[in-house]
C-alpha cells in the first residue's frame, strides 16, 4: 500500500455516536413515518432530497409539515428531531483527529444536512467549545455537494477539490457499502463497527509502532 497522506472521515456511528432508535422516535412524534423516509435502504423522499441538496431547510420544513399533517413545521423542531441522531461526541476521538492532523490532510466525508451540521459547525460540537471544522482540513457535505454516498461522484469530488490522490487516501466508514464505493475509485477503506472506537484499528493499519506514537 502506497503511503498514505489524507484521511476521511464519515461523522454519524465514526465520529459522534449515534442514536438512530432516539431519532426516529422523535420523528415519529412529530408525526412522520421514519420507517418509511429512513428505513433499512436509507433516506427517501424529501429526507434524501435535502441530504443531496435538492431542496433546502426551509423547504424541508415545508415538506415534513405537510406529511405529518401539521400547518407548519418550525426550523427549530425540524433540528430537534435531527439532532436525535446525535447521542454524544466522544472528546476522545476529536483529540485522536488532532494528533492525525499533524501528520495527515483529515477531511470529513459525510451523508448529511444543514440541520445536523448547523448544531456540528457550531460550539455545541464539543466539550472543547470548537466546532468541526477545528478538527478537519476540509468538510464535505453531500447538500453542499450534491452526491451522496455510496455514488462515486461524491469520492471523486473530494478528491478532486483538494488535489489528493486516491492511492494515498483512506476513508473511515461504518457501512460497509460506502467503503466498497470508495475503493471502487481507488480509496483504501476502513470499516468500523458503528460507535465503535477505531483508534487502535487505523493506527494498526496505517503501520504504526504503538497508537501512542503519530511520527510520519
């Protein structure tokens, strides 16, 4: 394996841990079939038409009013019931991607949308008060990209965008399907178990000594 000089990274199950059972409940609440938009095949509908961009939040809100039969849906509720997602951000593993970031190019990676990355580009973030971006070189986002994974075109963006190699990236993911798209164009792949800590597992495979120890 050629030597590796960029990592990225997926964010839900990888970098927060993840809570999928506290998201749909609160969908749910809000009168929204969550098996059906977020079911076991992936988003759907106008949920996945704001995670690629083809709507906005406020259309969203618009769109989530209108299938649980409510006048309207608030910006603020919408997020609440997003922000379900999120169980906690383990400080740990943002302290692993700053040791990374003195010898890597860390980008994140991710299937997401205005509502999650409001509260995530924020202070909130962390314990630390630093937002995600503090702890990335770059953010890709699959609204603000119009790709979502596991199509290829959202790896050969991120690629493209900051001129790395696909031969010297490694993607951290844990759905398997978006590891086998990303090596598909290259990327060598990671898989986590979700919310799982991948700390010894990429020190391992990136040929480390010890996990204490980040010298190029």
């Amino acid at each position: 394996m050629r030597m590796i000089k960029n990592i990225l990274f997926d964010m839900g199950g990888v970098i927060f841990r993840q809570n999928t059972a506290e998201a749909f409940r609160r969908f749910r609440e809000a009168g929204i079939d969550a098996d059906y938009y977020m079911g076991e095949y992936g988003q759907k509908d106008f949920f996945l038409d704001v995670e690629t961009g083809k709507i906005d939040a406020e259309e969203f809100c618009r769109r989530m009013a209108s299938a649980s039969g409510c006048e309207s849906v608030s910006w603020e509720k919408a997020q609440y019931c997003w922000l379900g997602f999120i169980r906690d951000v383990p400080v740990e593993r943002l302290h692993h991607l700053l040791e990374l970031k003195e010898h890597y190019h860390l980008c994140l990676l991710s299937n997401t949308n205005p509502f999650i990355m409001d509260f995530t580009r924020s202070q909130r973030f962390s314990s630390d008060g630093k937002p995600i971006s503090f702890y990335f070189d770059s953010l890709f986002c699959s609204y603000e990209m119009g790709a979502y994974k596991p199509n290829p075109d959202i790896f050969q963006q991120a690629l493209n965008r900051d001129g790395m190699k696909a031969e010297e990236t490694l993607f951290v993911d844990d759905s398997l399907k978006n590891i086998l798209a990303a090596e598909a164009v290259g990327i060598k792949g990671l898989h986590v178990k979700q919310n799982a800590d991948w700390w010894e597992d990429l020190n391992v495979l990136l040929g480390k000594q010890s996990s204490k120890t980040l010298g190029i």
